[in-house]
C-alpha cells in the first residue's frame, strides 16, 4: 500500500467519546471510503476502524481484491452473516443493518461514530438493532485528509502535470485560430468550446487522467463560474479554461484555470484581469502555515473590492463580482478540507489548496486565475508550472 | 425540462404516512437528486417534495443555473436564511441544519421522509430542531426511476450507440493484432489492455460520453469480474471486453461486454464461451413484463449449473463459476434499480436491464456476455445492436 494513513486522531476521538469504532458505508466514490480502506469498489461495502484496526465487510464478488489490495487489518465478505437469507427473512432494508450488527458484535463494537454523510437507513437500522449511532460532526477524517504524505503530493504533481499538458494544447488551439467575421476558425469550421473540450480531454488520457467536466467558456457563459461553456468561440471576448483533471490509477485531483483573449477584449476585460492577477498574486503571499484561509481569502477580497467591484464579503447578495471562495482544498475530491473562504481556518504545511480569485459579469464575461499550491512552514511551494498571461502563445 | 418526472407514487406515499415532504440533501452525482430536481450541481443542494409541488434550496454560486435549469417550482438561495451568520455563530454543521429547518418551516413541512442514503448528519441535526425524520426503506424514487420515459430511453440507445462504436474499435485492434512470441503486438508494440482502454475512451468521447473505468481484461486478470485488465493482451487466451460509457450532458449510461480470443484458447475454454452463451440466450428469452429478475437470473444458473459449473445459487462461498448476478438495471446510474437476482422482483415494461451472465476461473480466465434491453409487455427489445463472437473481426 502506497498511502500510509495516519487515523491516531481519529483513534483519540473514540478514546475521549468512549465510542468503540467509527464506521464508513459507501463505495469509493466517497474520498474518507477509499483513503481509509486503501480500497475502490463501485458499490458500497464497510469500513470499520477500531482499537485493534480497520476491518472492511464486503461482498462475495469484491473479497478476492480486497484481500489483496486493501490496507485492511481483516477482511470479512457478507455471506459469513447469511446474507442472502437475511435478504429474504427481513428484505434488504433490513438485512443490511442485520448483517451489520452481526460484523460490529464480531468486533466487540456496541458504539458507533459515523461520518455525517453516513446513510441515515444504516444508521437508524443498526440503532433498531441496539447499536449507538454518533455523528462525528467535526470532520476528523477530512481534516487528517487535507495533510498530504508525500506520496499523496506525487500524485496530485502528476495529475498537475498532466494538467499542464492540457491546458498547454488548448492554448496552442486558441492562440493558432485564425479570426473570421470575429469568431475564432481552424480547418475552416468554428472553433467551439466543445473541441477546444475534446482535445483536452484526449490529452488528459494519454496522460493516465480523467474528468467529468471542463470549463471552457467564452462571453457571458463565462460570467457563471460553474458554465461549462458551449458553442463558438469569439474573438474580442475571454475566455476561461479551468481544467480539474483525476488520475485514473489513483484518484488524486489536480487543477488549474486560465483565461485567454484573442483581439481585443476591452479596456474593462483586461482592467478585471489585472485586478484578479493582483489578487491571486496577493492571496498567494498571504498563504504560510499558521495564516487562515479566511485571512487569505480577505487579502483576495481587499484587491477586489479595492479595485470597485463587489465581493460576497461586500454584498452577500451580489451576482457579479468575486462571487466564490479563494480556494478549496484538492487531493481524493475536488473540494475539499481546507477552505480558503471566509469560513477558512488555520492552513498546515501539506495542506494543498487552489488559490482562484476571479470577476464576474454578463456584461463583461469572466475571468478568474487559479494555481495549485502545497502550504509550507514559511510559504508555499507551487505545484502549477505555467504561465499566466492573457494573450494566448503557441509552444 | 426534457425529463418529465412522474413523483405522483412519492407524493401517494407520503400521503398515506402523513408527512409533510420528501427530502434529498446530496450533489448531482446521486442519480435520484439528479432526477428529481432536473439540476445539476457538483456541491449538495437540497430538494424538497412536497404536496405542492418540487423546491430547491441552493448556494448563491447556483441560483443562477438552477432557476434557469431546474425542474423545480421555486428555488431558494441559502443566503436567505442568513446562512454565513448561522455559521459564525454555530459552526458549520448545525447551520446547515438551522438553515434547513428554516427552509422546512417556510414550506410548512414538519416531517419529512428522507432516502436511505441522506446524510446522518443532516438527519439527526434536523432531528435536534425538532423535525421529524423516517427513512424511506422501500426505495419508491429508485422504483420510479426503474421505469424509463421514452426520452429517458433516446438517452440509453444514444450512449450503447457509442458503446457499440467503441467496442468495434477495441475488436478491430484485437482482431487486426501481429501475433508474436504469444502476445497480440500492434506497430511492433505490445498491445496492452492499456492502449485498447485508450481507443475505446478516445471513441467515447467523439461521441459525448466519458467513463470512469472500462475493463479491457486477459487471462487470470478476467476471472475477477471487477479487475479492470493491465498489461500485454495474450494470444490463446480469453480477453473480456466491458464498457459502461455515460453520456456527459444527459448522465445516462450504458452497458455492454463482449469476450474475445485470438489463436486457439482451447477446448475448455470454448466451452464455456458457449456455456454463457447459451446462459446469456435462456436468460433473454426469459424476460417478460410480468416475469421476476429472480426467475431470469434463475434461468441463466439453470444453464451453467447444468453444464457442471458452480453458481452462487449452488455454493455461495464460491469463487469460481458464475459468480455474479444476471443483470441491474441501467439509467442514472450503471447499476440501478431493478435487479436481475435471487432478490429480483417484477419486471415491468420500460425497464432497462443488463442481461450478463459469465463464468470464471483464474486457471482458465473469464467469459462474459452482456446486452442492455428494455422489457417489453411481451418480451423485451434489444438496445445493442452488437454482434456475438468469440473470434474477432475487423469490419
């Protein structure tokens, strides 16, 4: 097993609330699943921590993967509590919690904290079944999350890489169109956002990495942060790429935008670009262990709100201006711990965290710059080696 | 709104149990909340049923899209019930929770009903301000999703119609493969499970569909039905091929495995290719409105128990034989309500099914065949339009 995960906080936990184990029940997809369990399953199986170790309960069809791949200290398949009649004695609502709590008295666990994602139908299930079902509501396994191993910061470098090279042909795509009655053009068809999307996600598969959305958004589409973009591409108008691209093999996220014009946008878009430049810039020197990521979001908020464009911190209402977060943390998710909002608290060295500021307006189109960064004792090291520059360049 | 969702068997449950609403608290990565709030988000957002109509609690970055986008009656922003206050004064987790209950209260919504899979945390902290929560165990939104709308199936033809165009490039590469020192060698490489994933999601994505994983598997690797494949494609042996592609824009899968072998594989495993073959053609011809997923799913063990291999029906601790069920439902999700097993109950027309029996054993490798059909009142109509054959052909 690659990731050596540390769960002695977690452990602490138990130990103070007097609970017996911390249990997880869900596939991979869920990030605490996969990183506690040192495992992927496309449906659900469960992962119980106790004092003596983490112990998984899967299905018939996973135990021979599991038994090999999974940094587990036992692994035990479902058919050993009878499943299948279980099933068909209570149905499988009720089979499950059964089938549960048989596991749980096998380990000698009575009390349970859960994630507050658990499933409330496994949690009210195994309370009928005599169980103490806690919500562990301070995010503990999140928070050991956001601390990068170096191995877990190899893999996020790798995807960044991969990252890089994407972005670097949709670029190459922008910067090499030929402009036709003021929309982008190459081999003679309209340059849309959805080619510009394909070639990136081509290269992102040669490179290992996959992604369910990009954003590749022009104008007004651009004016929504969460637009994936459609149609031709225009010249005269920015354009936002943001590009969150996750290895297959591991899982670990990267990401990255940049915003591109071709012509010219307008005095105003490229005021708004500098005005985001200075504050990704600024929210970049803030960042050092010890800081808040509620302190360098406001160093991202003072240059906007500086420069006269509203912030949520200024208007919680507003609709144009920076209407997100600075950053989010990113490793088995795309968002998550830590934040770099207002609600952020105190950044660690290992956190890895995307420092993003943008501005918005229908009016204008969008613009935002966001680079990937691990927080170190005395600053930052950047995992994003790219240029930031709003004329496009071909390599 | 193209999806016209039919909740009328939800709000008739609700009904009967005097409750107030039906709540769902998850991102659009959960096929039901997709479904019913006809919206899409990366991030939780809340919808509600309830007697008049479908309403939809969302961040301030989302209002925008959702009140374009949604099918939804109305669409609250959580800035509403003064949300950031909420969470300096009482931290995240009960602020969700405060937040939500004032949602509730303004829909008049005292009790709720919630999905098995609604988080604990929001469950027990609604609880804590005073709402009545119950689990909805029957799973009535997955019974309703089990049934497909005609534009619901344009969707599924559309992605194994990009299925089947990337399962003939990956025959094609096998078919069209040197042989030499017992491996399939392209361009004087190896062709490796790795290069045949590769054609078959640069396939996909011409087509506007992306998948997380597809198995692309050889020899030992095959006879774990979930080992994705790695490495150099042999000459003489099994090679299972299975592609579950989802369409990016409209998120509806499909579903479809083929199984290959260049040279001779011998005579066992030849068998067996027939064996599943003719499980895979009994278990088809079972399938009526009316008929159980367990008496289909009984009909392919029928076939391989009587050919001398074991099935989980005639030892479930086995690891050899068929060792999987007959088919799941496909939709939202790859694997979705109703199920072709021991525990499958009705079939009714405008399901879409998987119909995938297989036999397996590391000292032979693995065989799987699998179409994806709708069931008919009196049959069912094939969604794959595939041929099949264990000798590969380039067309």
């Amino acid at each position: 097993m690659e990731l050596d995960v540390d769960l002695a906080p977690l452990r602490e936990h138990l130990e103070s609330d007097r609970l017996d184990g911390y249990l997880i029940d869900d596939d991979a997809s869920d990030a605490a699943q996969r990183y506690v369990s040192g495992f992927t399953a496309p449906d659900p199986y469960q992962t119980l921590v106790d004092d003596d170790g983490t112990h998984l309960l899967v299905s018939g069809l996973e135990y021979g993967r599991a038994t090999a791949d999974a940094s587990a200290d036992s692994v035990t398949r479902l058919s050993t509590y009878d499943y299948q009649e279980l099933v068909g004695e209570h149905g499988a609502y009720e089979a499950k919690s059964r089938a549960l709590a048989a596991f749980l008295e096998d380990h000698g666990v009575e009390s349970i904290a859960v994630p507050q994602n658990f499933p409330t139908g496994t949690a009210d299930g195994l309370r009928e079944q005599g169980l103490a079902v806690t919500v562990e509501s301070e995010g503990i396994v999140e928070t050991i999350r956001a601390t990068k191993t170096d191995w877990e910061l190899e893999q996020i470098r790798s995807s960044q890489r991969a990252n890089e090279a994407a972005m670097a042909r949709a670029e190459e795509l922008i910067a090499t169109a030929d402009i036709e009655d003021g929309l982008l053009v190459r081999d003679g068809e309209p340059l849309t956002s959805e080619r510009v999307t394909e070639a990136i996600e081509i290269t992102l598969l040669r490179h290992g990495c996959a992604l369910d959305e990009t954003i590749v958004a022009c104008g007004a589409d651009a004016a929504d942060p969460h637009d994936r973009g459609s149609g031709p591409l225009a010249a005269d108008e920015l354009i936002v790429i943001d590009i969150f691209p996750r290895d297959k093999e591991t899982g670990y996220f990267a990401d990255m935008t940049r915003t591109f014009a071709r012509g010219e946008p307008g005095e105003e878009a490229r005021r708004r670009y500098e005005v985001t430049r200075e504050a990704y810039e600024t929210a970049l020197e803030a960042v050092e262990a010890g800081a808040t990521g509620a302190e360098v979001h406001g160093a991202a908020c003072d240059v906007i709100e500086g420069a006269g464009y509203d912030t949520l911190r200024s208007d919680p209402d507003t609709e144009t201006g920076f209407i997100h977060s600075t950053g989010h943390g990113v490793g088995l998710d795309i968002h998550e711990q830590p934040s770099v909002s207002p609600a952020g608290g105190d950044l660690e060295p290992g956190h890895v965290i995307s420092i993003e500021p943008g501005i918005y307006d229908p009016a204008v189109g969008g613009v935002r710059i966001e680079d990937l960064i691990v927080v170190t004792e005395d600053g930052y090291e950047n995992l994003t080696n790219y240029r930031v520059g709003l004329e496009p360049t071909a390599e």
